[in-house]
C-alpha cells in the first residue's frame, strides 16, 4: 500500500565533480507515532505508525542501509554522506510499520 | 505596554501552555512489542564485546534539549572507509527510552565519510550513545548526557 508523502532529497554542494565526497539528507513528512501517546480529545491511544526501514540505492548498488525504531521524530531526517561514481540515479526506498513502501529517487550529474 | 496589546500576549502564552502537556511523556503504561532496555541492546549489538571509549567517536548533543520531541544528533567517526578499513555500523542509542534503539546505519565504503544525523524524540533527561562497529569487529562508543525540560513521548 503506497500513500503520496512529501519527500524530499538534498545534496550539498549542489554543483559537484566525479569522484567527489557530497553530503546527502533524505527528509520525510511521516508523522513517527510510537503507539504510546494518547489523543487528548478522544483519550484514546495513537496507533503506532513509523518508519522502520530506510535503504540508499546508488545506480542499482545500495550504499547504506538502516533500521529504524520508534524513537526519530516527527518528519525526519536521515544524513549521511556518499562518494559521486558517475551519473546515475539515487533512489531512496523507506518502509512502514503499517507496510507502506515508498519511493524518491534524484538524477545524479556530476560535472567536469 | 497598552491593555490590549497585554491580554494578545497573554492569549499567546496560554496557547503556548495548553499545547505544550500534549508531548509530555506517556508513561510506561502502553508497553510497545519493540520496549527493550540498553543494556539488552547494547548486548544484542555487540554480542557480548566490550565496546572501547574513543575520542575516534564524536557526538554531538545538545547538553540541554528544550523541547525533548526534537533532538538533533550527529555522529562523526574518523575513518579512512577504504574497502579494508571502514564503519560498518553506527547505533544510536538512548538509555531510559522504553525501546533504548533509535537507528542502527549501516555503512558502505560507498559513503566515502562516516558521519550520519538526525533527529531523535527524548523521554526525559539521559544518556544518548553512538555505539560504533569497525569493520574488523571492534565496537567503540561514545556517550553524553542530556538534559530535557519538556519530555518528548519517545
């Protein structure tokens, strides 16, 4: 079951060569309920719903990989960094505890 | 200062209150499948190793979390990540979570830098660790205090 999120990929330095080390940040508009927390008005328990895996996949090859608990906050943000090999695609697949799969992906271009 | 513009302060900073008890922590009361203790999942990590303190681990807290529902945190390990010699694994951890695990990364000499971050929800005032596997099997970690005024049902 695939819902619509607003993702979001960021690279820092925007312009970058081959071979260069670039900064990668994978944000997500996910609401992280750990299943502990009440509704304050209908004093009834929120169901848990979070992220629990998060996979980097650069030209079909994964780079990194992580399992996620219940503890990241509301819309978060995974950074991390990565060696630019060429040009291609990152992909970024994230799974649900509910079994929501979602996908971003951003065309990689490095120049010169 | 005007009447008016006293009772729009006010107004504000009743908003502010009222909001602020909804993050407070839940409690022990819900028990979730995943709850498990730091020392369990320092051991379900390491596998019985002992974990070495590095200053090769930087971990970067902040020393008082106003708001414990958004806690930033980065890792840095120092790391040439050559296909010999690499992080393999970060974990963070926090020490009275009702689940201590927040993230385990796993790494790739791919990344070409061991640093990762994020943000993490806090329960209370404790201790956050990054508990670091080498790819030759050694395990370091790295631990800081935090203080949280406003818990954040983590």
């Amino acid at each position: 079951m695939a819902q619509k999120r607003k993702s979001l990929i960021k690279i820092k330095p925007k312009k970058f060569k081959d071979g260069e080390v670039v900064k990668v940040s994978f944000m997500v508009m996910h609401p992280m309920a750990t299943g502990t927390t009440k509704d304050k008005k209908t004093k009834q328990l929120i169901p848990a719903k979070f992220i629990n895996s998060v996979k980097f996949n650069y030209n079909g090859k994964e780079i990194t990989n992580m399992t996620v608990w219940e503890a990241l906050s509301t819309n978060p943000v995974f950074t991390t960094y990565m060696k630019i090999n060429g040009k291609g695609k990152l992909t970024v697949t994230y799974t649900d505890n509910t079994g929501e799969v979602n996908e971003k992906s951003k065309k990689i271009k490095p120049k010169g | 200062m005007q009447r008016r513009d006293f009772f729009k302060k006010l107004g504000v900073v009743a908003a502010v209150s009222a909001v602020a008890p909804v993050m407070s922590f839940a409690g022990d009361k819900p028990k979730s499948k995943n709850a498990m203790s730091y020392a369990t999942a320092v051991h379900a990590i390491t596998g019985g190793k002992t974990a070495k303190k590095s200053a090769k681990v930087k971990l970067k807290v902040p020393e008082i979390a106003e708001n414990g529902a958004v806690v930033p945190v980065t890792v840095n390990v120092e790391s040439p990540m050559t296909s010999s010699d690499y992080v393999k694994a970060i974990h963070i951890l926090a020490s009275k979570n009702f689940n201590a695990r927040c993230i385990d990364v796993n790494l790739t000499p791919a990344n070409g830098k061991a640093m990762f971050s994020t943000r993490i929800k806090l329960g209370g005032t404790q201790e956050v660790s990054a508990l670091v596997e080498l790819s030759n099997g050694d395990f370091l970690i790295a631990t800081q205090s935090v203080k949280v005024t406003i818990g954040g049902c983590g």
